[in-house]
C-alpha cells in the first residue's frame, strides 16, 4: 500500500504492506443499523440480544393493538 505522508494521526510503527485495499467495501455497502442509546437506557440492556429481545417484544405489542382495531 502507499505510505500516506504527512498525517498527524499516521505513526512510523503503523505498517500497512499488508493491508489489503477494500476488504470490507462489500459488507459496508450492504449497510448496517447502528444506534446509540442514551446511557440512561443502556444500563438495562447488557448486550445486542438483551435490545434485539427487548424490541421484539414491544414490536409484538404494537403490532396487537393495530390489528385490535
């Protein structure tokens, strides 16, 4: 890979001769969903199962009152 010249953040241990340019392009373009909870809500939620979980649930309820109408 090119050495990038003249970047702050960039330091002489860094070694990029073996990076490969694009690796995850792919995956990137796909998409993702990230969100980032509040830290007063992230305390109940010790993990990504524990929010997936929790908004199965309160997506079955929303789902019961509209088709309770």
């Amino acid at each position: 890979m090119k050495k990038m010249k003249n970047d702050p953040d960039l330091l002489e241990e860094y070694d990029f001769s073996s990076g490969v340019r694009g690796k995850y392009a792919k995956r990137y373009a796909e998409g993702t969903n990230v969100v980032v909870v509040d830290p007063d809500v992230a305390r109940f939620f010790p993990d990504h199962d524990s929010v997936n979980n929790a908004l199965r649930h309160l997506a079955a309820v929303i789902e019961s009152r509209q088709e309770a109408r």
